[in-house]
C-alpha cells in the first residue's frame, strides 16, 4: 500500500466512478482499475460494491477512507516539516458564502495550523464578482462556481477562466427548495409559491435557477443570505435555492422539500503570471481535506 493508491483510491470514492476518477488524475481508466484492485488485494477487502459503472464503498471502504483521508494530510505534513517548502506573507482568497460555511472551515483551520507565517485574507462574495477580481489581480485566487453551459453568460465566464489557471475542488448539488407541504413537481410550472429566494445576480446558482425557471411565471426574489432563504422557506409561500452542502447544515432542514437541479462544479482559480507559495500550499491543504468534508456530508 502506497501513496499513490491511496490517492487513487479517494478518487474513486469522491467520484464514484473509475472513469472520472482516471481524468481527474490524469490517467487511463485500466490504470485506476488495476491500482484498487491491487488495493484490496492488499487489504484482503473488497472496498467497493460494483453496479455497473458505479463504484460506491462498502462499509469496509468507507472505514477504510477515513484512515486513507488521515494518511495523505499526514503524509502532507510531513513532507512540509522536511523540505524548503515555507509560504509566508498574505494570501488573498475570494470564496462563496455557500463554500466559506460548508467546505472551507475545516480547510481553514488546517492551513493556519500548518502554515501560520500566511496572513490569509478571506473576501466573500459573488462568483462573477470574484472572478473578476482574479483577473484584475487584487485576489490571489478564488473558489467560484462554474455556471452550467445554458446559463446566458456561461460563454462569457469561460472566457474569462480560459485566462487563469483553474483547477476543479468541489462538486455541488443545487437544490431548489419547497415548503413543507407543497406537492411533488416535475418542472418549473409545477411550482405552486409566488416566488423563489436565491442570492444576488451575480451568484451562479441564482443564474442556474432562473435558466430553470424561464418557461414559469414564478418570480426570483433577492435575499442576503442562506438562512434569510430559509426563513422565507418556512412561511409556506416562497421556495429557495442553494447547494445541498449547505442546506444540510441548516437546522430545519426536515421541514422542507429538496429537489435537486444537478450538479454543479466549483473551481479554484488564479493568475497564470502569479502563483505564491502560499496558493499552492492552499491548493494541497484544500485536496487534503475535502475528503472529510466529504464524510461528514454523508
């Protein structure tokens, strides 16, 4: 058992799929196959149940990534005590609120743990808006949300990410959310409140729910953040939209209706001509500890 195969291995698990996992590793998919295999080999374990194409962990496995999940971000630590590895100086991070509440605390705490000579500057805010402050330069990198290609202005977002360097961290699935009560639907006109509460304009999960919203005659309405979303959810008359990753986490979740609209993918993205230290010291402790986020989302 190495590294590379436990890295190979968390792959497969966070995808599900060896397919996905091989591109996301930059290798071909009998490559992946054959590294868990000889995993479990191993471990004398199988460590997924195979339904088609569909890798999901057995209970073996899911005991099993935990440690794996230790395994790296130690192995991580201990390269960095050993080597010439030192970021220092002010690190600026633009993230969603969406991300800065469901994926990054554990991240954060982590990277000032390992890495406390970087001041790091977290600025919250709007993907398009973040976007363009990595362009400009006045952010050092941002975590954004890549809008689905039928939003409106997915062709102009790609064109400014065709300019930086961007590297996929998480993979969201955006829900729209109905009171308690309201009857299943199928589409967008089966909507029965009169509007739908989502962040400002420039949140691409907003744009997302109001491409999906084009042929109802329900209104989008603005709120300033998820819990005000959820609070309007709880009168009866208005849905909401926002990430599963952050409506698990609010506490009257169980009294509401989830319908997920797909997966959305949020990237990191920096400047080609700067790249710190420090931004790649984020990068590793951002790879390292998604895997728990992960478990403790499930």
């Amino acid at each position: 058992m190495d590294l590379s195969s436990i890295e190979i291995f968390l792959a497969v698990a966070r995808e599900s799929s060896v397919t996905r996992a091989a591109a996301e590793l930059g290798r071909v998919p009998s490559n992946v196959t054959t590294r868990v295999q000889q995993l479990e080999e191993d471990l004398g374990a199988s460590l997924f149940s195979r339904d088609g194409k569909k890798m999901t962990l057995t209970a073996k496995g899911e005991v099993f990534s935990k440690y794996a999940t230790r395994l790296l971000a130690l192995a991580l630590e201990a390269r960095q005590a050993v080597g010439p590895f030192a970021p220092s100086g002010e690190l600026r991070v633009g993230t969603m609120e969406s991300t800065a509440a469901s994926r990054l605390p554990t991240a954060l705490a982590e990277f000032n743990r390992m890495w406390p000579e970087v001041s790091l500057q977290l600025k919250l805010g709007a993907s398009q808006e973040l976007l363009s402050e990595v362009v400009r330069g006045t952010l050092d990198c941002a975590l954004v949300a890549r809008p689905p290609k039928q939003v409106a202005d997915a062709i102009a977002f790609e064109k400014d990410v065709s300019k930086l360097d961007a590297r996929s961290v998480f993979s969201e699935d955006l829900l729209v959310v109905l009171p308690l009560g309201h009857k299943p639907i199928k589409n967008a006109s089966d909507l029965r409140v009169s509007g739908v509460a989502a962040l400002e304009p420039g949140c691409t999960y907003r744009r997302a729910a109001e491409r999906w919203l084009e042929h109802s005659s329900v209104r989008t309405i603005e709120h300033g953040s998820y819990h005000a979303i959820m609070a309007s959810i709880s009168t009866g008359d208005i849905a909401g939209v926002m990430p599963r990753s952050v409506y698990d986490l609010m506490p009257h979740a169980a009294s509401t209706m989830p319908i997920s609209l797909g997966a959305i993918e949020t990237i990191l993205v920096s400047r080609k001509d700067h790249q710190p230290q420090s931004l790649a010291a984020f990068e590793k402790v951002l790879s390292s500890t998604r895997d728990i986020n992960r478990h403790h989302s499930t």
